[in-house]
C-alpha cells in the first residue's frame, strides 16, 4: 500500500509532464505537416549515379 503513495504522484507527474511536450510540440509546428516529407522523397529526381554534366543537360531539357 505505501507504494501506490509513491506511485500515484510519480504517475501525476508524468502525465502532465506528457501533455505540455504535446502542446509544445503542437504550437511548434511538429505537426503541421505530415505528409509532405513522404511526398518529397519520391519527387526527388537528382540521381547520383550520373556525372554531373548528364544532370546539367537533363535540366536545361526540362526547361
């Protein structure tokens, strides 16, 4: 029984300590873009296999 009078205000503690990371986190921005980073890698179109000048060539191609 005297461990739950430990426990209990650890577990308090805890809990707030747990949401103000949230709210911190939230009001930085962590959550404001979720998908963006999922969609960025497949976009990527720099291959680093080819020289540099096959990469130059493609670019002005696209132009």
């Amino acid at each position: 029984m005297d461990v739950i009078y430990a426990l209990l205000p650890a577990m308090i503690m805890l809990a707030l300590v747990s949401v103000v990371v949230f709210f911190w986190a939230a009001r930085a921005g962590q959550y404001d873009d979720l998908e963006g980073p999922a969609h960025r890698i497949l976009d990527d179109d720099d291959d680093p296999l080819l020289p540099v000048y096959k990469r130059r060539d493609e670019k002005k191609e696209a132009e």
